[in-house]
C-alpha cells in the first residue's frame, strides 16, 4: 500500500496521514477502551512510526496515559475532544483510531483482541436493523 490514507479531528484542527500496510488492524473490547471510546470497543490501527505525519495541530494534542495500566495511552483533538493517533509507549507503533480517518485505508480489521471483556450489552451489528438515516 503506497497511497496515504488521511485523517483528522472533527472541528480540523488537526490532521495527519500515514502510507504503508498497517501492523494491524483490530477490535479491541477491553474495559479501557470502552471508558475512552464511550462505545462497546476501540477499532484501531497501528503504523510504523516512520510511516506517519501530522499535517497541521499537533500542538492542540492532549494525551491522557492511565497510571496503572503498562501500555493504555490515548490522544485527543484539545479543541474538540475527538480521538486522535498517539505514539505507542514503546515507540514501536503509532495507534490509529479508524474513526478518525478521512478516507477508506482498502483493509478491514482483522481480529477482535480481549472479546472475553466484551460489554454484556454487546450485539453484533450485523444482526441488527439497518437503515440509511436516523429512523426517528
């Protein structure tokens, strides 16, 4: 994959691009990422560090890294709150949240990582209604 796939907050303050295949792409069901996400599970990205750019705010970046925890971290757009990549605590891989993502990265996730902790609400969205637009 040489095309750049691109990305950005809500309010777009903030922007960045990556190119190459991803390490991975994934579902994780953790605790953790559903407190961060406000969701049933983070979908993420990891890059190679060296493959990915901010183009413009990376001053407005907040990072949040939970004490406790070795390897949870997080970012966010200071100005809009929205999900924003961070560099892993290892320097190994740059987190990627695909809800973030400006246009189609042509792979899909691969796995779901701690499905044991998945929350009990929980439904696998193809078993669901689906409709173009709000239905109410």
């Amino acid at each position: 994959m040489n095309k750049k796939i691109k990305g950005s907050c809500l309010c777009g303050k903030v922007s960045y691009q990556f190119s190459g295949e991803p390490l991975v792409f994934q579902y994780c069901h953790c605790s953790r990422c559903q407190k961060i996400t406000g969701s049933a599970h983070a979908c993420n990205l990891f890059v190679k560090p060296e493959n990915f750019s901010w183009q413009k705010g990376e001053s407005h970046l907040k990072r949040f890294e939970l004490p406790s925890a070795k390897y949870f971290s997080t970012s966010f757009c200071g100005k809009c709150g929205a999900s924003m990549p961070w560099l892993s605590r290892s320097g190994k891989a740059v987190i990627v949240p695909a809800g973030s993502l400006d246009n189609d990265p042509k792979m899909r996730p691969k796995q779901n990582i701690y499905y044991g902790n998945k929350a009990q609400w929980y439904l696998c969205v193809d078993d669901l209604p689906k409709f173009d637009g709000s239905p109410v």
